[in-house]
C-alpha cells in the first residue's frame, strides 16, 4: 500500500479527501504539502506515494516540469485533482507519460471513491469528463483537416524527435532502412515539413515527445 501526500491548499476539497480516505481500512500514512517545497521534501522521503495534488495550486512553471517531476520520482503515481486543465496540458499528460490519474472537481462522489480504490491499487484512472474531452479533441482534428499520423508514424516520428538515426530506428524494429525511410517520407509529407528539425518541432507541438524527453 502506498503512502498518501495530500498536495491541495482548499480547506474544504482537502476536508473532503481526509474525510473519503478515512473511510477505507488504509495502513498507509497521510501525509500533507501546502507548497512544491514541502511535496518535493516530502517525495525524497517516501517517493513510493500516491500524490494527490490540485496542480493550478502549485506553483508548478508547466506541464513539462510536473512530468520530470514524474520521471525524477519515477516509483509515486499521482491524481490530479484540478479545475481548468487545458486540452494541451491534458493531451501531454496523458499521452506521454503513465504515471498521472486525472479527476475534475465536477467529478461526482462514485467517481472520486472509484478514482481513490483505482490509484491506490496502482491502477491509472482518467474521468468521464476528461475521457469525452479528449475524444472529442480528436474528433476535431480529424474533421479539421489535420494530419491523422498512424501509430506507428507516431513512434517512429518521436524517434526520429529525440535523434535516433534511421538506421538506428530500423535495427530497433527490425524492419530494413528501406522501410524507415518511407515511413519518414510519409510522415514529412503528412505534417508538411522538409527536415528533422521542423518534425521535432512538430513533434513537441503535438504532444508526441516532450521537452523532459528531448533534453535528457
């Protein structure tokens, strides 16, 4: 059972998470940050934690420093429990990493203990709200004339982002160079750009790799 970090700083949504948490038989401690200072002394302590954190409190500088958040404490999962989360937050955090369970404060009481039972046995967990969001995003950029990449050109465009050869991506998949090359033939003239450059651009516009990703 993993240890709980109450990241929120609403007296009255964290009133509400003690509350629902005391209901279950838990071993695990409770422990509470009102600030990223206190979370990430907290985390360095007991990384094997569940976090549930309102993240528009935290003074967090953007998605991409909450995911090596992830990467750096790579044994906590964490629920985020926000308002207001654009699509593109939405769209990285879900899409690049697996560590983050996303609830809204709209979430009704079945799904707040669903989203509690489901995180705290390791499980990720995505709300209705959040899932139709999403869907629907899709939708709209499929309807809105956009490149629809395969998801295999995805994988391959993200490598190709983060600056894996082509020989390097055909060994890897163990398919020839051949095969590579005109699966970055396709995604170029897909996603309307010339070089490596503009597709790794491309590619962290989309979502597809991240800055935590590149920089590493």
């Amino acid at each position: 059972m993993k240890n709980i970090i109450l990241s929120d700083n609403q007296y009255i949504s964290k009133a509400g998470w003690l509350y629902l948490i005391s209901t279950y038989s838990l071993e695990a401690t409770i422990r509470e940050a009102a600030t990223k200072k206190e979370l990430e002394k907290l985390l360095v302590e007991e990384q094997e934690s569940l976090v549930i954190l309102d993240y528009t409190l935290f003074d967090f500088e953007n998605v991409n420093e909450l995911i090596i958040w992830s990467m750096r404490f790579e044994k906590t999962d964490w629920l985020l429990f926000s308002e207001e989360l654009s699509e593109e937050f939405l769209q990285q955090i879900i899409y690049n990493t697996h560590s983050f369970s996303v609830l809204t404060k709209n979430s009704n009481k079945e799904e707040i203990n669903l989203a509690l039972k489901e995180t705290l046995s390791g499980n990720r967990f995505i709300c209705n709200f959040v899932s139709n969001l999403l869907i629907d995003c899709q939708k709209h950029l499929k309807n809105d004339g956009k490149p629809v990449l395969t998801p295999t050109e995805r994988e391959i465009l993200k490598e190709i982002a983060l600056g894996k050869t082509t020989k390097e991506i055909a060994s890897e998949r163990f398919v020839s160079v051949h095969t590579i090359m005109t699966h970055r033939k396709n995604i170029f003239r897909k996603i309307k750009v010339n070089n490596v450059h503009e597709a790794t651009k491309y590619a962290m516009r989309a979502g597809i790799v991240n800055l935590a990703e590149y920089y590493i």
